[in-house]
C-alpha cells in the first residue's frame, strides 16, 4: 500500500515569492546571485518531494521524506501517533536503543491547507490500515 502528497510543493510557491521579493530590492547581481543559489534547491525539492511516500509490506515500513528514507522492520514499531492529523508520527526503537519519532509527510495534511472530507478520510482510512498492519492484524488490499 503507498500513500504519495506532493502537498510540500507549497513550499516552492512560497519560496518562488520570497525569491520575487528579495531580489526587487537587490537589482539584476543580487537576482543573479540569489537565483545561482535557490535554482539548484528549488530542482532537488521538485524532485525529492515527488518521491515522498509511506508503504508497508510483509515486516517493513517503508518511509520516503522529503529529506531522508528510512525502512522500520515491523518488530521495532512501538505505536502510530495519530491525535494530529497534520503531521502523524510513529515510534520505534531498534534493539533496545532509545525510542525514536518518524514523522509521515506523506500521509499528513498540509498545513493551512484545506483539503475535502474525502481526502481526510483516506489518509484516516490509511493510517487506520498501517495501526492494523502494525499490531499483527491481517491488511486486506483495497478494491481497484
């Protein structure tokens, strides 16, 4: 099961408008200056925010972020903190470390952003599928 959200994609709006505002005030060296150093940021965003993804298999949780990929094995996961919706996080620990929080961007809701009642249930519906997956419950696959 895979939940993608290229709702992070706001960000590059945002900086496209500070970029506007910044370099109106620093004439044609600063735009080129500023634009030298958010082009190459604004590619690797593009790029990286479209992989962003959350999937589980038979004993893996698979985490794309927009700035790292982590694989949970289904044994280290603690608990899926679902009370904000915004941002769901799950716990984990592995071999008795220290518990550790990995935030679901994929599954998130955007913030600021105002989504339909259906989107906001399929990511409850998801969230729902991954806590059953990670307590041992058998995850049937949706119908296409």
């Amino acid at each position: 099961m895979v939940v993608a959200c290229s709702s992070l994609c706001g960000f590059m709006v945002a900086l496209g408008i500070w970029f506007a505002a910044v370099t109106a005030q620093h004439g044609w060296l600063g735009s080129l200056l500023l634009g030298v150093a958010v082009i190459p940021l604004n590619a690797w965003t593009m790029v990286r925010v479209s992989l962003v993804r959350v999937s589980f298999e038979a004993d893996t949780l698979h985490i794309v972020g927009p700035f790292w990929s982590r694989r949970i094995p289904r044994t280290d996961l603690l608990a899926l903190d679902q009370r904000d919706l915004n941002l769901p996080t799950v716990t984990w620990a592995a071999d008795g470390s220290a518990p550790r929080e990995t935030r679901l961007f994929a599954v998130g809701l955007p913030w600021g952003i105002s989504f339909t009642t259906a989107m906001s249930a399929r990511r409850r519906r998801f969230l729902l599928r991954l806590d059953r997956w990670m307590h041992g419950s058998h995850v049937a696959r949706p119908a296409p």
